[in-house]
C-alpha cells in the first residue's frame, strides 16, 4: 500500500532512526500494519550486543510508534510533529534478529483533539516479539 518514498512523505525520520519500509493495511483513523526489515547493517547492532546481535526493545516500540504516526499523518491530521505522552503494558517476549521481519501491527484506542491512544505488537513469523499502548500528541509545532 505505501513504499518507503510514500512514508518518507509522511514522516519526518530518516536513516538510521526511520524504522518503517513498507505499509501493508491501512484503515484510516482505526488500524494500521507495517513492515521492517531487521538487517545487520543497523547501526545498533555494532553495540547490542556484538557477538550476539540483538534488536533492543525501545527501537520496537519506536517502530511500533512511527507506524501509529503514519496512522495519524495519513488519517487527514495536519501536523508537523508527533511526540510520545506515555508508554503502558509493555512486554517483551522474543528476541529480534538481523534477518527477521517485523510485522507491525497499530490500532488506534482512543482519539481525542491531538491526542491519540494505540495499541501495538511487534511480530515475528507471527509470534510476539514485543507489544506495548502508548500515547501520543500530534501538534503543528516544530522544534
């Protein structure tokens, strides 16, 4: 549904800290699944851990969270900066590798004003790897 030139457009990452390749299903304002890509060639891997590299969980719930803005951006918001209010509920149950494909899979909680609810997971050959609801403001203001 939407290359990375399409979610270049939307948000405002780029490499290394833009962890989104592909948008496979979209719903506006209920639901969205993306794809990325775990290669060893992420910069991360050099540090975590070397001999036994190891996607850290954080950068999946940015990932999880850079879909969710993808969400938003692409549901009709009229923004220039997402941020996070609050991280809840999160879990980590598998370990990521290079080689893996993470299944990103958002659904929008609540939305109200700028402010938006999610609920997401992080899969790998279907099974969780991470899963986490978090909160974000969506703002026309740049930093």
């Amino acid at each position: 549904m939407m290359n990375i030139l399409d979610i270049m457009k939307k948000l405002p990452h780029r490499y290394p800290f833009l962890l989104v390749d592909r948008i496979i299903d979209f719903q506006p304002n209920i639901s969205i699944t993306g794809i990325k890509n775990v290669t060893i060639n992420e910069p991360y891997f050099q540090g975590h851990f070397p001999g036994q590299p190891i996607m850290p969980g954080v950068l999946m719930i940015e990932a999880m969270a850079q879909v969710a803005g993808v969400l938003a951006f692409s549901s009709g918001i009229e923004a220039k900066s997402v941020f996070f209010m609050s991280i809840e509920k999160a879990k980590f149950r598998k370990p990521v590798v290079p080689g893996d494909q993470l299944r990103l899979e958002i659904k929008v909680l609540q939305q109200r004003g700028n402010v938006w609810k999610f609920s997401g997971a992080a899969r790998v050959d279907d099974k969780v790897a991470a899963e986490a609801d978090f909160t974000a403001m969506v703002t026309d203001r740049e930093i």
